[in-house]
C-alpha cells in the first residue's frame, strides 16, 4: 500500500461526505486523514485534503475515476511520503521555533511547510505561490495548486518571524535567500531533530570531505566498498558530481550550516538511467535522514526525466534497498560478479497526462 493526497470538491451538506466515504472503502481504499482546505466556494462545495492507503497508481486512478462517478469533483491525486503524516500542529510548532532562533531561515521554513521547493529566479514549476517576507518576494513552486489555507499558512509563518526580528532587535532584516546555496526545505526527523536539504556545490568539498572522516570504517566500506578515512581528488569529485561529472549532489545539512551528516548523489548514464548513492554520518544514521535524500533525490531524478536508478552495494548490505522502500519504491536486486546490483524503475513516478492528475515525481 502507498499515500496519496486526493483533493474533492464536495458539496457542505448532510450525508455528502458519506458518500465520498463509500466511494473509497468501495475501491478498496483507506482514508487516513482528512483536513478541510479554503472557505466555501459559491456552489457551496469545499475542498477537503484525504490521505489515502492506496495500492498502486493503477488502484489511484481507479479511485479518482469512483469519486468522480459519484458527483464528486476529484482535482488532484499525488503520492506522498509517509512521514507527511506526522502531526501539522507540530510541524507548524517545529518551524515557528525555527523561524525564532533564527529568522534567515524563514525561506526555507515555508518551503518545508507548504511541501514546496524554493524557486531561483528563472524556474519554473507547475504551480507557483509569490510570498512576500521582508521586503522581498519568495517564489515556491509545487505540482499542485496551493489552497487558501496554504497560503494563509505561510502569510502566517513571515508574519511570526517578521514580529520576531523586530521585537529582538538582533536581525531587524534578514539576509535575502541565497540562491546559489537553493534550500530544498527542512526535514523534521523522526525524533524531533531537523536537517536542511540542499544541492551539493564545488564549494561544498571541505564539508563532504569531513562528514567522509567522521564516518565510521563499516559506514564507508558500505558506500564506497573499502574503509579508507581518506578521499582523493577525483573520489570527492565523484561524490559532488559523479563519475561522469554531469551528476547532482544533495546535502542534509545541520541547521546552522556547519556541517554535512548526510550526502547523495545522482549519477547519470546518458541512456535515462542515473546511479544513486548515499552516505550517512554514524550519529545521524537510523533517524530518517537517508529516507529524506533517496525522496528528494528521486524527485531530481524525475524532474531530469530520468527513468531508472540504479545502486552499487557489497553482498548482504541490504541499506540501500530498505532506504528505497522507505521512500515508496519497489528496487529489486541480483547478485552480479560478487556485487549486489539493485534497480527501481520510476515510471510509477510518471505523470498520467490526465489534467486533473498530478504524478507522484511531482509532491514536494
């Protein structure tokens, strides 16, 4: 079973959200959650957010195709990752005490909220929301619309750090986002601690070189098959931009920016298909970190319209392929000249063309 986030439009009356009920359980579905989303509309009909146990992209779609056999205005259907479930008050909670301690992170705060990605001037995205915070306009782009709850939400967020600065007086304005250092947003782990993902840049290679020291010798014989404390300059290169010097770098980064615990890296082969690789430092590993590079790198992947991803690993190192799944894919692996070789197809991660339907390579 995956989460999907389905939106419906549906009338505010009695019985209606019965029948919006008997429309899943009847395709075999679970609702999970449900949370309204905007005001009612002139027709009367508002828009509720589900989060659905659902099968497969095929039992999605056949489930959108039932809701909208009842009458029922079904407007989007995405795969999400299960962490999306952890509680939205504590989130909230978690980036408003971000935003406090330090008011440059602001951006990235409403990027982690909104479950979008902070857009460089020339990006584009599916759907953009223009945010103004201190003085400046912070563009977010996603697969899917942003509702008026969503941007209440984030005009909120500013709103907080914004009185904030100014009743400390330490940071009347902080420094406009970086977009040479794009924040791809704040990850809150499982026990509460936060990383921040970024891309990898050349200027990133002191950082990689001493998350690569602080892991143990068992760590880097998993991701780079011999223990060495030591990198040489072509191995940190790959590590930033892979063999073929075309790849892209991801860091999970400590909140302060001072240091790297974790590090993926795409690879591409020129035929759709990219290498994958990850490295997380010892202390960091076990709290969700790798989950949250393998995601993020998946959706880079997908947006390169790469198809498949493929992974390296020593026989019986079976982390890569728990990370895989952990992100909602299905990897599978062969043993081949003493190596385990895995590979995920992320056709699943494909948009349908359907132009009430957003595909899974899409949520942020």
């Amino acid at each position: 079973m995956g989460l999907w986030r389905v939106h419906v439009e549906l009338e505010d009356r009695p019985g209606r959200l019965g029948e919006l009920a008997a429309a899943i359980g009847g395709s075999g579905c679970n609702i999970v959650s449900l949370t309204v989303h905007g005001e009612r509309g002139p027709d009367g009909a508002v828009t509720d957010e589900l989060m659905i146990d659902v099968k497969d992209a095929e039992a999605a779609t056949a489930l959108a195709n039932r809701i909208r056999r009842a009458n029922i205005g079904c407007t989007l259907a995405v795969p999400v990752h299960a962490d999306e479930l952890r509680d939205p008050v504590t989130t909230a909670l978690a980036l408003a005490r971000r935003i406090t301690s330090k008011p440059d992170a602001t951006a990235a705060a409403v990027a982690s909220l909104l479950h979008a990605r902070l857009l460089a001037p020339g990006d584009e995205a599916a759907y953009v929301h223009v945010q103004p915070a201190f003085g400046h306009e912070l563009r977010l782009g996603r697969a899917w619309p942003f509702t008026a709850i969503d941007i209440s939400r984030a005009a909120m967020l500013v709103e907080l750090a914004e009185q904030w600065a100014t009743a400390t007086g330490g940071a009347s304005r902080p420094e406009r986002h970086r977009y040479d250092h794009v924040s791809f947003g704040i990850v809150l782990l499982g026990d509460g601690s936060e990383v921040e993902l970024r891309p990898a840049t050349g200027a990133d290679a002191p950082l990689v070189t001493a998350l690569h020291a602080r892991c143990t010798p068992g760590t880097r014989r998993g991701r780079f098959l011999n223990p060495s404390p030591t990198l040489a300059a072509d191995e940190l290169d790959e590590l930033l931009t892979g063999k073929s010097g075309k790849g892209k770098g991801l860091l999970a980064m400590t909140l302060d920016g001072g240091h790297a615990v974790g590090l993926a890296t795409l690879d591409p082969d020129g035929n759709g298909s990219a290498a994958i690789s990850v490295l997380v430092e010892d202390a960091w590993q076990a709290r969700g970190v790798g989950t949250a590079l393998i995601r993020r790198a998946v959706e880079l992947a997908t947006e390169a319209s790469w198809r498949e991803l493929t992974a390296l690993a020593l026989p019986g190192n079976l982390r890569i392929t728990r990370l895989l799944r952990r992100a909602g894919l299905r990897p599978g692996a062969q043993l081949v000249d003493g190596l385990l070789r895995v590979r995920v197809r992320l056709s699943a991660y494909e948009t349908s063309g359907d132009t009430g339907w957003y595909g899974p390579g899409a949520a942020v």
